[in-house]
C-alpha cells in the first residue's frame, strides 16, 4: 500500500504504477464515491469513444434504413415523409 500526501489546495497525486493500472491519462474524469465506512473510490469515467463496438446486432434487426434523427417523422411507408 502506498502513502499519498494531500496538498494545501486538497490535491492528490495518483501513484504512476495505479495511473497504469487503471490506463489513465491527464485530462481524463474520475467519479469519486464515499462508502459507508468512509471509504474513497476513485472510478475513471469511460470514454464514449472507447464504448463504441461493445454491442453486438440484434439477429434479425434490419438497422441499416433508421433515420439518424429519432424524432423524424416516418410515414406509413416506413419512409421520411409523406
């Protein structure tokens, strides 16, 4: 276990071996939580980027003619419009 110091503006610093653990990089968010025991978590915040793919198609699902907008209106015909 490692020692860290809080600094007078309440700042930490993430040890380098937990910041390549956990692949974080400067700039990125963190979400910190409190456990009951007063505990700190720090959970990074995924990036929407990295999410991209974790989904795999709907067998039988035809995506390809969804408008990108969910709220257009779709006609009868299953077209946009009328």
């Amino acid at each position: 276990m490692t020692s860290i110091a809080i600094s007078p503006k309440f700042q930490i610093v993430i040890p380098k071996a937990i910041r390549a653990v956990l692949n974080l990089r400067p700039g990125q968010r963190v979400e910190v939580k409190l456990d009951a025991s007063g505990r700190v978590f720090l959970e990074p915040e995924l990036d929407m980027r990295s999410a991209r793919g974790f989904l795999e198609p709907i067998p039988g699902v035809d995506v390809t003619d969804v408008p990108n907008d969910p709220e257009s209106p779709v006609g009868e015909n299953g077209k946009i419009g009328k």
